[in-house]
C-alpha cells in the first residue's frame, strides 16, 4: 500500500471534518451579540432543499425558468445566512462582509417577486432602477454599520443603522406592494404580510418569551421561523405567477 497515496486522499477528508467541526462551535458575534446554538442550522437545511430542487429542475429541464432563478437566488440568500450564522468569523470586518451579503442575498429575493411576476404592460425600469440603488448602498451601510457596532462606535452605527433600515424597508414596502397587486391581494399573501410583520417586530423589539433559553433560542430565531412562513406563502400564491410568466395580465383565478 502506498502510504503517501493514502495519505493524500485523506487530506480532503480530515479538510472536510475540521470545516464542519468548526460550523456552529461559537457562541458569540465579533459584535458582541450571543449566537444560540440553533441559530442558522435552519438557513443551512433549506439552501440544501433549494440545492437540490433547483439540479432537479435543471435536469429533467423543467419549464417555468423563472421558478430557477429564485430558487437559486433562495439558495444564496439561506447560504449566505447559514455562513453568517454557523461559521466562526475571525473578526470584525470578515463578520461584516458576511452580514451585508446576507442582507444584498435577501434584497435579491426580494427583487424576484417583482421582476418574475410583472405583466408585459407594465414598465420594468422603475422597479430596476429603484432594486439596483438598493443593492449598491445597502451592502456599505451594512458593513458600517456591522463595523462600528462591533467596535462600539455607537454613534456611527446608529447612524448607518438608520440608513440600513430604511432600504431595507423601501424595498420589502415595493415587494410586498406589487406582489398584492399582481396577485389581486390573494388570501396567501394577506397571511404573508401577517408573517412578515410578525417576524420583523420579533427582529426590531427583541421581547422576550417564556420558551426564550440563553444560548439555545432567542427572539431572532423566532424571527426566523416566521419568515419561514413567508417562503411558504410563495410556494402558495408566487409560484402560480411565476408559472403564469409575464403574461398580459395575471389573475387570481
């Protein structure tokens, strides 16, 4: 047996193992703020469903492409969630990339829902002009922001986390907007936007709840299991205009 031949095949393997050892292994953020151990296993799950239904899709070559573009801007935006979450950032300015990418991945599934779904008689360049301006300056502020929180620089932060929270808002107000216009207001995105508010005053206020455990959940993972919500919506009433592609008019029907 050749030693050195084995031992390079291990090589790969023991890489692997001393990754995945690594995923999830600390419980606290270069900002300072405590990382429950359930925290981004959840974003890790679905980037792999969205993995594989998307190789599925592109195997069988299945129609409707606008159903794969945001399946793979899903799988972005839960990888860059379960990489910000699980993997152990050296410092702050790397905990900072990862965060506003996470933020620019959400702001891209955001901007499906409005470009996959629009009619044909409607004009696309305001919704790309308005969605390009965010995913240019919201990853800066994000990062300042994300900076100077982990280096107490209260002032700074607040100031980027007030640009930060305005686009974010600016844009979910244009997603949610134009997808309940499109889809004549449906019952599954009325239960979305319950969702959604839910989750985000969960994310703002913090409150805390009897099953709240420290270092196991907290009021952000509650946020989580909320927005799960919303992607479950999408399955029920975004899918079906997805499909019905950028038809003249779509109805509810």
């Amino acid at each position: 047996i050749n030693v050195n031949a084995a031992m390079g095949i291990m090589e790969p393997i023991d890489g692997a193992l001393s990754i995945w050892k690594k995923l999830g292994s600390h419980r606290s953020y270069p900002d300072g703020h405590i990382r429950t151990a359930v925290r981004g296993w959840l974003h890790l799950f679905l980037a792999l469903c969205c993995l594989v239904w998307l190789v599925s899709r592109l195997a069988y070559r299945s129609p409707f492409p606008a159903i794969n573009v945001y399946l793979l801007l899903r799988l972005l935006n839960c990888g860059a969630s379960a990489h910000l979450h699980c993997w152990p950032h050296s410092c702050a300015e790397d905990y900072a990339v990862a965060n506003a990418f996470d933020f620019v991945a959400i702001v891209g599934v955001a901007s499906t829902k409005i470009f996959c779904i629009l009619p044909k008689s409607w004009n696309v360049w305001p919704f790309a002009l308005q969605v390009g301006a965010a995913v240019i300056y919201l990853p800066l502020a994000v990062y300042k922001w994300t900076v100077c929180k982990s280096y107490k620089m209260n002032e700074e932060a607040s100031h980027w986390h007030k640009r930060r929270m305005a686009v974010l808002a600016y844009v979910a107000v244009l997603a949610i907007a134009t997808s309940g216009i499109i889809s004549e207001f449906h019952w599954a995105w009325a239960a979305q936007v319950f969702f959604f508010v839910a989750g985000s005053a969960q994310w703002v206020n913090g409150r805390k709840a009897f099953w709240h455990q420290p270092y196991v959940w907290s009021s952000h993972d509650d946020m989580h299991v909320l927005m799960l919500g919303c992607d479950v919506c999408d399955l029920i009433y975004l899918f079906p205009l997805m499909m019905a592609g950028r038809s003249e008019e779509h109805t509810s029907e």
